[in-house]
C-alpha cells in the first residue's frame, strides 16, 4: 500500500447539484461505484471515510468532500464521476482520470486505476488527463484524482456499464490502487457454510448505531435481540416496515442513518416520517435498485444499514 493509508473517497455532485445525464444519470449511478469502491478498499486494508456530501448547492457540494478529506488527514482523494460530452453518442468514448500534474503520486495511482479498470471491465482507454484548474484538484493538499467512469450518453460505454456492473468497477479501480487482486471468496456465506460465516451485508456496519436500533426494537416490540451492534439476521428480521405518517423513536433512527448515509435532504432527524424523509428512502431505493416505494422493508433496511445492493 506504499504510503497510502487513508482514503477520502466522495461521488460527485447532488440531487441538488445534479450531473450528467444521458442514457444513465451520473448522480444516481456514481454513488453505487463509490459504495463498491469504499468496500473494496476495507477489504484491502485501507482506511476509508465516505465524504459524499447530502443535496447542498454546486459550491457547497465541492468544499465539504475536500474539507472532510483535509479533516480526515487522507492520503489520497478520490471523487468518483461519470462524463458527458455530447447530447447523444453512438460508440464507445471510455474510461479516463484526472489528476493535477504529470509525475505526481496521483499520477501514477490513476494510471493503475484507469489501466486495470480497462482491462477487467473492457472500457476504451483514455488515460490519465491532467487539470490543475479543478477545484478537488487544486483545493487538495494530498494526492487526488477525479474518476470518469464512462460516459452517460456513449451507447456502448452504457452497455458495458450495464453488463458488468459497478460494483466490477468499484472492484477494478480499488484494486488499482492496491496493487493485487482482492480476495473476497470467505466474505460470502452459503447455505451450507458453517454459521459464524457472515453475509457481505451483515459485515457493512455495526457499533452504536446499530446498538441504538436494537435498544429501540427491544424496548417497542420485545424483540429480545441480544444488543451487540452488529447488524445480522436476528436484527434485521426485527425490523418493522415503517412508512410516511409514522412517529417516534424508530423513525428518528432512520432519518439519523439516512443522514449518515449522506441524504440530507431528509433534513433534521425529528421523528417524523413526512414529505423529506419519503423523498430520501425513495433515493437511497433507487441507488440501491430497489422498487421505489418510500417505504422502509426488509430490502431498504439492509441498504440503509450495508454498503451493499439491498437484494439477497
């Protein structure tokens, strides 16, 4: 890992600051590569702080993901993003990166990226491109590189996106930073496999939030969860469906994690499931693929408290 140790990593824009959009929407699928990235660099040993910023304007949008990197004391920062060049594009157009400057650290981290991304997803190599007038670039004190996914109106840059999926990428660029492949066969547990083995999700999160949650479901419902902060089967299969109009304690939870998550726009965690907080699950529902009801289930609940896809 060199002297990359810390990592600050953010999806661009916001749903208020929105991006590209073509065939795809770049605010919508650049957080899904940033979560697959974020978890791929955990099992690579990296420490890693998500410092996407919730729905703000463009100039707010900007500083918060740079300021918590500075905070954080990262090494490196990556912002992930998607292009877009034309109103429509039959082809392919590809993957790139930018940095600062030639010779850099960051130079040479994005060639890896943009070269194993390429080769494992089947991007057009476009290379490392270079910038100083970008302000994550430029307002940065440690090694960044903005990431251009692909490209949302380039037809087949949306296919090849499509068919291998983000979290292919996610994969690709952290281990390009890494520098080997990044096993993760023994994270995912079959029916079969001995039952200290734990699911992809269930390793996402745990600690006090978590810990609040159980509280919470013992206290309501009696649920005798054992409360140790981790969120596995025996908490998950506690948690009440919970929708707009309800009030209390378990809907605070939900906007508090939703504001963790980065969805802001839920506004104050005040226990009232209204209009902001339907808005913000019906988001994370669609960063996640799921049906867009606004309603918290079984699959919401798993994407609110994973990194990963809420469909097992």
């Amino acid at each position: 890992m060199g002297n990359i140790k810390k990592i600050a990593v953010r999806a661009g824009h916001n749903f208020r600051a929105t991006g590209a959009r073509g065939l795809i929407d770049e605010t919508v699928e650049d957080r899904k590569v940033k979560d697959s990235v974020i978890k791929y660099l955990k099992k690579a040993g990296y420490d890693v702080l998500d410092v996407t910023p919730g729905d703000c304007d463009v100039n707010t949008d900007l500083s918060y993901g740079v300021n918590k990197a500075e905070n954080f004391g990262a090494d490196l920062f990556l912002s992930i993003h998607f292009d877009k060049c034309y109103d429509s594009y039959e082809g392919s157009l590809g993957h790139a990166c930018w940095v600062y400057k030639e010779g850099t650290e960051s130079y040479g981290i994005a060639k890896k990226i943009v070269n194993k991304v390429c080769e494992e997803v089947g991007f057009k190599n476009r290379g490392v491109k270079i910038n100083p007038s970008l302000y994550e670039l430029r307002k940065t004190s440690m090694s960044a590189i903005i990431i251009e996914t692909c490209f949302c109106e380039a037809t087949e840059d949306v296919k090849i996106y499509k068919e291998k999926g983000f979290d292919l990428i996610g994969k690709s660029i952290a281990t390009g930073i890494a520098g080997s492949i990044i096993d993760t066969s023994n994270n995912v547990a079959s029916e079969d496999n001995d039952k200290t083995n734990k699911k992809l999700w269930e390793i996402s999160i745990k600690g006090k939030e978590v810990k609040s949650l159980q509280n919470e479901l013992n206290k309501q419902f009696n649920a005798k969860i054992v409360v140790d902060g981790f969120f596995g089967d025996s908490t998950l299969n506690e948690c009440i469906i919970v929708k707009k109009g309800a009030r209390g304690n378990i809907t605070r939870l939900i906007q508090q994690r939703l504001i963790n998550r980065g969805y802001s726009s839920v506004g104050k965690a005040d226990g009232i499931f209204g209009d902001n907080t339907e808005k913000a699950i019906k988001r994370l529902q669609e960063c996640f693929d799921l049906s867009i009801d606004g309603i918290v289930g079984r699959n919401t609940w798993k994407c609110l408290y994973g990194l990963d896809k809420g469909k097992f």
